[in-house]
C-alpha cells in the first residue's frame, strides 16, 4: 500500500505542485460530486498542501515558501500554518446538484471540503438545465423524456448528458471568476476527474467534467483509487470520509432516483457498474491486456479463458465482445482527453500515451467470428467433460 500510495498520490501531488507554480494560476477548481474520483483529486490537493506547508514552516525563507506566498497571493513571511489554510487559499470546490443528486453525495462532499480546508459551495443547477431544454422544446416543439418515465434511448443519454455538459461550463465560469469574487486576482485551473477506466470504456460524457485543464487521476485504475483513499483515511487524520466513500457503489447521478431501488450506501438507483455493463476489475484486466500485452479481441479471449477459467468460454466471450464494442465506438473520446499525469501503463490517452487509430469497426467481423469459433469448439469440450465426469460419478 505504500507504494501503491507513492505511485498514486504523491506522485500526482508533487507534479500538481510543479503544474500550479509554473502556470501562475492561483489555484485549483474542482467540481465536486462526492463520489470516489472528484474525491481522490481533493485528497491528493490535500496532501500536496501537506507537502508544501511542511516545506515551508521548515524553511520559511526558502524556496518553496516563497513560490507557496506567490500561489496563494500572500505577502512575506506568511507561511501557511496549516494544510488546510493553503488549502482554502488555492483549492476552490463546488458540488453541483439537479433534482437528480442524492443527500448522501451533497454531504460526503461538504464533509471532505471541511476536512480538506477547501473554499467550498454546494449549487444547483436545475435551472441551466431547465432554461436549455426549454430552448429545445421551443425550436423542435419536442420535450424529451427519461427512459423510466416513457422516453427513449436516445432521450435518456441526452438528459443526462446535458446535466454533465454544463457542470463543464460551470466550472469554467466559476474558475474565472471565483478569485474576483474573493477579492483577489488570476485565475484557476479546472481539475478532471475521469479515472483510467472510464477512459478505456469511454463511459464517459464528451465535454464534461473529464474536460478539465489537468487530470491527476486519468492514468490511474478505480480500484487503486479507492485503495488510496483508505490508505489516505486511516494515515491521515480527519479524513475518515474517504473510506466512506471508497466503500459506495460508484453512480453518476444523472437519472431520477428510483427510490425502491436505491441503496443507503450509494444513495441512488443508478450505478456505473450496472450502466458500463461490466465492472471495475474487469476493466482493469482490459485495459492491461489491450495496451501492455497488445492484445485484440482473439488474443485477449485466449488469455481470459485461461485466467478466468471459472467461467463458461461463452461468457468470456461476451464479455470479451462488450468490451471491443464499447472500447471501439467511443476510442474517439481519447483524442480530447485532458492531460494526465500517467501512472498506469495501460492509459488509452490519445494526446501522449496511445497513439494508436481512434475509428475502428465496431463490430469487429473478423476476430468476432474467430472467437465464436473458438467459442464452439469449447463448448464441445466442456459438455464432453462433464460428461465423463458423470459417469465416472
């Protein structure tokens, strides 16, 4: 866990560090939902406050306390008396709610903006998306519906991603202006949110949050973040929070809460993993497969047959197949990724790290019918096998 914290959090801590002094901003925006990724990128500005306070209260005439006095717009020689001082000076965060948003993220977020120090405001933001849709029902005429009150597909995902769109566009604005409406001057760079995962699945909206100046977590796994964010909780005292919040079932909070469904922990009906069509882990052998071992959808169904030979070759297969679907239709999503700090060789960041096309076949027709070959043949193997296994009994 140490390592994996070095790798993960101070790494990411120290290069944000370099990122903010050398830009001349004079801080950071980050919209925060309360869910386990907005969370790791407040925890990580924590510990980098961390780092910088000790710097400079060791040596006060040094230079990380004078580049800490230029970020934060102080005169000599203040130095921050604590992390959570640096912190309300540089790091701004704001969770943005719809009628959508659950209670439990509203205070899972304002808990961690306490804990963290972080100039914090809970907004929301029915209203932008109110006057947007009624701009669309003028023109078209139309008023378009979630799928569980009648609407279509193709209704559904633009509801929600209107939702995240402007959660952009609020960030943008805030990050300009938040340091005027403080009485000081510059302005703020916008902190991304998308893990590695989401990236590799392109579950993620264009244009979203994910759009940012700087993305600390874009190279890093769901499961090491929330590994992180207990490593962070139980070393780092006052941020109990985080395990909290590393234990909820991640959900994007986009669609009307269905009250019988919903559960105390995520605190909303709608979960990733149930929208993906596949979890976390899952995605995590993926991602290593595609861009480490270079494998396509045949050789990644022979390595998964093996390494997840509990399961029936069909279902590999399927799994197989989602993946190659999903990874293929939204590839393009990578050519606009925000800039990551990579700590995974598996990241599918077009900009630096992966130059591979970004318009495939999406049906994969050849390697598709490979593997359904493959899938035949196994299965005539498989009954063959319990088979004997019956008579023997």
């Amino acid at each position: 866990d140490v390592g994996l914290f070095e790798e993960c959090c101070l790494g990411p801590a120290c290069w944000m560090w370099d990122f903010l002094r050398r830009s001349g901003a004079a801080g950071f925006f980050l919209p925060l939902s309360g869910g386990a990724d907005s969370s790791s990128v407040a925890a990580i500005v924590a510990v980098m406050c961390t780092l910088v306070t000790k710097a400079s209260r060791e040596d006060p005439d040094g230079d990380v306390a004078k580049e800490c006095r230029r970020v934060c717009r102080k005169d000599d020689p203040w130095v921050p008396s604590s992390p959570q001082e640096m912190a309300n000076c540089i790091l701004h965060t704001t969770f943005m709610g719809t009628e959508n948003s659950s209670e439990v993220t509203l205070s899972r977020a304002k808990r961690l903006g306490e804990a963290v120090g972080s100039y914090h405001q809970s907004i929301k933001i029915d209203l932008v998306v109110e006057a947007i849709l009624k701009v669309f029902q003028i023109t078209t005429g139309r008023v378009p519906k979630f799928s569980s009150r009648g609407g279509t597909t193709a209704e559904d995902l633009a509801l929600q991603n209107i939702q995240a769109r402007i959660r952009m566009v609020m960030a943008y604005l805030f990050a300009q202006l938040l340091p005027w409406v403080r009485g000081r001057s510059g302005f703020l760079l916008v902190l991304g949110s998308a893990n590695v995962d989401e990236g590799l699945r392109g579950y993620m909206t264009k244009y979203d949050c994910s759009s940012a100046d700087i993305n600390p977590i874009g190279g890093i796994s769901k499961q090491d973040l929330k590994r992180m964010l207990i490593h962070i909780s139980s070393e780092y005292p006052g941020f109990g929070v985080l395990a909290e919040i590393a234990n909820a079932p991640p959900t994007a909070e986009l669609r009307p809460i269905d009250s019988a469904a919903a559960t105390a922990e995520a605190g909303h009906s709608q979960t990733d993993e149930e929208d993906m069509g596949m979890t976390y882990e899952e995605l995590g052998y993926f991602g290593r497969l595609r861009k480490i071992s270079r494998c396509g959808p045949v050789s990644m169904f022979n390595k998964l047959l093996i390494m997840w030979s509990h399961l029936p070759s069909s279902e590999v297969a399927a799994k197989v197949k989602r993946f190659f679907y999903y990874y293929s239709v939204n590839r393009h999503k990578m050519t606009t990724i925000t800039p990551s700090y990579h700590a995974e060789a598996y990241s599918p960041d077009d900009n630096r790290f992966d130059l591979r096309q970004f318009l495939y076949n999406t049906r994969w027709t050849r390697q598709f019918a490979v593997i359904d070959e493959m899938v035949a043949r196994n299965v005539e193997v498989e009954d063959t096998a319990v088979l004997d296994k019956d008579k023997n009994d």
